[in-house]
C-alpha cells in the first residue's frame, strides 16, 4: 500500500500529464455553430482580429528558495518561463504572432488558470472608458488590478509593455475596422514569493487617413489572473519539468509579439 506522501506524488503526477495535454477544443458542429470553421473545414482565425502580447519580468530582488534538482534551470524565473511555454503549447497559443485564434485565446486562459504549480490564483477585472484621446483610464485599471501584486519597478514595466503593445496595434495593418486584443504577462518577486500574472482587454480600432489606427471611443474590460509558484510542487515534480523544452526567463520576455518594438508615444496616455 502506498503512503499519503507517494499517493500525494502520484496524483501530482497525474493532474500535471494531465494539464499537459491540453484542452481539447469544442466538437465540430459546435466550431461552425459559431462560424469558427473555414471553407475547407478547418478552424478559421477571424481576419478583422489580431493579437498582441508584452511580457515583463521585474521583481525586488528578495530570495527565492534553492533551486535543488533544478538548478540547472539556473533560476526561479526560468522554472516559471519553462511553465508558461508548456502552457502556450497545451493550448496552440503562439506569443510571438499577431494572428488571433479564439479556441487557443479562451484555452490559453483557462491553462494558465489551472496551471497545476500555480497556488492562490486570483481572477477580477476592472471596466473603464477610454478614446483615442484618453487612455489613461486604462493605465488605471491596470495599476488599481495589480498595483498591490507588484513593485513600482515591475509596475512601471508593465506600463511600458503596454505602450509597446500599443505599438504594435497601431503599426500592425489590418481591416479598417479591428479588434486588437492585448495580452500582457508578468513575472515579479515580492519578499520572496514569485508571481505569475496576465492581463487581458481587447481594444476596437479605426483606420484613419492620415492618422493610423485610432482607438474608437468605447468601454473595455481589463482583467487580471495572478498566481504564485508552488516551489515545492516543483522540486517534487522536477523530472516531469526538466522533460519539457527548457525556457529562459528572457527569451519568455523578447518572443513576445511587441519586444521590438518602442514604447508609444501618444500623449492619450497621460490623459
């Protein structure tokens, strides 16, 4: 008979291959049910939506526990960034493109959300108005949803991810009319605790002649999932974490679609 600890370790085992499969998505008559299936029966992005992803890692620099037998991760950070891979990858979620596919956006959420080495997960999200003249409300939202989860360093970080999402938006060209939907991550350490967080809205824009992409006057919803790594979850599931494509924390921060890019300049920010 097994003990608690090696029952406790097998079931661990489990719910992680488990996590790693991925979700499936919806059946077929349920893709076109909702006009998510191509011509040639194959699932369809939606050519009026785009996506764009930041990613930030910032912290205070407390110490974090021993590495033990994942050192050879070389930090926490990279543990985290190894994880947040094997996410995208449970879900055919792609950061590094701006092509928008609905079943991987809604699974890539709900991977995160049931991240197996993710403990107090946290999930609420602010409403707030905003124009192609005002934007501050949204930098609001933002610091109100993790202003007490982060360090001013790492705030500020997110803020400038942001206006390099925003970049991206404007720069990236599509339709006349498109939804941009905005996708920031982050990794930060307060007092030791390093946590996993992502924020998501999406934006309606307008081509304008001679102006670019402006954001129409509209309602957004920004909403945040914050967690913290389970240290000891990993270390006792180093062997299943050290199987899976190792990722360095700062490649996990310049794949993203919007690394390249500079912070936007618009002065709709401050206002």
């Amino acid at each position: 008979m097994k003990t608690l600890l090696q029952e406790q370790s097998r079931r661990e085992a489990v719910e992680i291959a488990m996590w790693a499969e991925g979700r499936q998505a919806p059946p077929r008559e349920v893709l076109a049910q909702f006009e998510l299936l191509g011509t040639d029966g194959r699932e369809r992005g939606d050519s009026d939506q785009e996506t764009e992803v930041g990613n930030t890692c910032k912290g205070d620099g407390s110490e974090l526990p021993g590495l033990g037998p994942l050192v050879s991760f070389g930090s926490w950070q990279s543990v985290a960034a190894t994880i947040l891979r094997k996410t995208e990858e449970s879900a055919a979620f792609d950061q590094s493109s701006t092509l928008f596919g609905l079943i991987s956006w809604i699974l890539f959420e709900n991977q995160f959300k049931t991240m197996p080495f993710l403990a107090n997960v946290i999930s609420d999200s602010r409403s707030v108005s905003i124009s192609s003249l005002s934007l501050s409300p949204a930098i609001s939202a933002v610091t109100d949803l993790v202003g007490g989860l982060v360090t001013t360093d790492a705030l500020t970080g997110i803020i400038n991810s942001l206006k390099k999402i925003g970049q991206l938006a404007v720069e990236n060209k599509g339709r006349e009319e498109k939804n941009s939907n905005v996708q920031q991550g982050v990794l930060t350490v307060v007092n030791g605790d390093l946590r996993l967080g992502l924020l998501r809205t999406t934006v309606r824009m307008k081509y304008e002649t001679g102006k670019g992409y402006q954001q129409l006057n509209q309602q957004i919803t920004v909403s945040r999932l914050f967690g913290s790594l389970d240290y000891a979850k990993c270390v006792r599931n180093a062997g299943t974490l050290l199987e899976w494509d190792g990722q360095d924390v700062n490649d996990w921060v310049h794949r993203a679609s919007s690394s390249a890019y500079p912070p936007n300049t618009s002065p709709a920010w401050g206002s």
